[in-house]
C-alpha cells in the first residue's frame, strides 16, 4: 500500500477494480480533490481543517497563513474570535491604512488570498490575537467519508486511462517490427530470379506473365505502404493513424494489410507446390509479420476496452458526487429552514 492517508479500502478497491497490483498514490489524491471541487463547500463541513499558527502562520514569527495544501475552498477566517472578511487584493493598501476608511479593525478584520497560496490578515496577527483559516480538507474524503465510492471510481478511472496509454506504446512498437518482418520479406522476394518462361513448358501450368512470385511481391508492398508509406491515402498509413488516436481506422487499415499478408501466403504456397524452397526465408518472415499484426489488433481491442471502462467508472464517480449533492442539499436547506423559523420565534416572544 501507498503513504495515502486512510484509504486502504479505497486502495484495495481500486486493485481489484483494474487488476493493478498497486493503486497509484498520486491518482488516488487527484480524486480526492476531483471530489472536493465538486461538491458545494457547505455540504464539505466535516471535512473542515483548522490552521495552527505555530506550523502554518497567522502569529508573530508568520503573520501570514501559509494554507498547508491548495485550496479553492476556504470556508472561514478569524482574528481571535472574529470573522475577517475576504477583500480583493487591489484592497491590500487600504485595509491596512489608518487614513483609510476601509481600515480592518481588532473587532472587524479583513484578508485578502496573495500568491503563494497566502492569506494575508488586518490588522496584523500576533501571539496574542493569532489568525487561522479553515479550509476543506481533501485528505478527509477517506475509507470513512461516505463520498469514497467517489474517489474509488474516479481513480480507477485513472488507472485504465494508464492503461490504455501503455498499450498505444505496445502497438508501435509491434507496428516496428511488424513493419521490419515485411521489409524483411520483400527483400528475401526480389532475390528470385525472374521466370522469363514457364518451367513447365506451357502456361497454362505456370502463367509467366503473373507468377505467384509477382503476386506476393504485390502483396507485400501493399502491406508495407499501408503500414508506414501513406496509404490508402496521405496521413492514413497506420503510424499516422496510430498518433491520431484513431483506433477504428487503424483496425480497418491492419485489416487490409494482414488480408494482403494472407494473399502473399497462398501465394508462397502455390510457389511451395511447384519446387523451389527458397520461398522458405519468405514463409518465416511473412509468418512473424502476421504473429506482429494480430498483436497489434490485441492491443488495440484492449486499449479500446481500457478507454471504455475509463470513461464508464469516470461517469460513475459523477453520478456519486451528484447523488451526494442532492441528498445532502435537501437536508442542508431543510436545516436551515428550521433555523430560520427557531430565530423568528425567539425574536416574536
């Protein structure tokens, strides 16, 4: 297991969702602030975080708070005990201005977010009346949040997007040596000597004009202009679709190009029956180029099925967040509803 906070079960789930034999870490803290981002700050409450002046500033050592992790969810600021209120930082040379009438006082202090991810109070914090900011906590969504299933599905979602990645590296390098076996191929080819007649004394036997010899150079040089020569068209030859991204083109240009593989086979085997064994360096290479083809339609069925299950568990960790939201907001609203009849009594006695 990682150095992830409390997310075993999460890590585990994860494993056993993708079949990875270690949950990446990094994943699992990109879902964690996948989640946070997604969800409205005040259904975040439990997972607030408090700053320590001692560590993150906000005292007379650091007046400034250093927030210990990036956060777009900055709930609340105090001085002491008083809520400060958030200015734009264009405000930063008034609010510290005693001329100024936007001057923070002890009792109404002001902040302002500066770079670096630092909050900036006034007055001034000191031991005395030291500063904190409370922030949602990403680290919180854990194995005890009940928005984990979230995290867990966002981060698989990651994994099988590593995985279909990895297999794009796995088909051009097959592309490679799928591409060498039909050169390797060719070249054994044009060392035949060219029939001028038949062998046979007719041609009806051995049609000189079109031997099978001819047929399987043709073959092969189709095979290999689809691979890596611009064909059927410019920018459609099969690396040039396998930068694009585009599996469905390349699966029917590999196609073409193994049926062409196969047709230079029979054609190899014809030349076999008649007598000359010296198609035999042919036959082995053309072999390892169809061994090369059929991997590469392998790794392109999985890629294709590693982007499907991405896309589906990334769907997933929405409808989660999503579900998370609607319930949590009913109860919120109601809360508060409730609130606000409890004070308008007491104001009414």
């Amino acid at each position: 297991m990682g150095d992830v906070a409390d997310c075993a079960a999460i890590e585990l789930n994860i494993q056993n969702i993708t079949g990875v034999t270690d949950a990446d870490d990094d994943f699992i803290r990109s879902a964690q602030k996948f989640v946070v981002s997604s969800v409205p700050s005040n259904l975040l409450l439990w997972a607030i975080t408090e700053t320590v002046p001692g560590t993150h500033g906000g005292n007379n050592s650091s007046q400034q708070i250093t927030l210990p992790v990036k956060s777009d969810s900055l709930l609340f600021v105090r001085r002491d005990q008083f809520e400060a209120q958030k200015v734009d930082g264009s405000m930063r040379g008034f609010i510290g201005n005693s001329n100024s009438l936007h001057l923070a006082t002890n009792t109404f202090p002001k902040y302002y977010i500066a770079d670096g991810n630092r909050v900036i109070v006034k007055p001034d914090p000191d031991n005395t009346y030291t500063a904190h900011a409370q922030y949602v906590d990403f680290s919180k969504i854990n194995d005890d949040s009940d928005l984990r299933s979230a995290v867990v599905y966002k981060a698989a979602s990651s994994e099988f997007m590593k995985l279909a990645s990895a297999q794009t590296a796995g088909i051009d390098t097959a592309l490679t040596y799928l591409k060498a076996a039909v050169d390797q191929a060719e070249t054994a080819a044009n060392k035949f000597e060219s029939a001028t007649e038949s062998v046979f004394g007719d041609e009806d036997t051995f049609d000189t004009a079109a031997s099978q010899l001819t047929r399987v150079k043709d073959a092969l040089n189709n095979a290999e202009n689809l691979i890596d020569n611009d064909k059927p068209a410019a920018s459609y030859d099969a690396y040039d679709l396998l930068q694009d991204e585009d599996t469905e083109l390349l699966q029917s240009n590999l196609a073409i190009a193994g049926t062409e593989i196969q047709r230079a086979q029979a054609h190899l085997s014809e030349w076999t029956s008649i007598g000359d064994m010296r198609v035999k360096e042919v036959d082995v290479a053309i072999k390892e180029a169809s061994g090369y083809a059929s991997e590469v339609q392998t790794r392109i069925n999985n890629k294709t099925i590693y982007m499907q299950s991405a896309d589906k568990y990334y769907q997933w960790a929405q409808m989660e967040v999503q579900q998370y939201v609607q319930n949590n907001e009913k109860t919120f609203v109601k809360g508060v509803a409730a609130q606000s009849a409890s004070q308008q009594q007491q104001a009414s006695r």
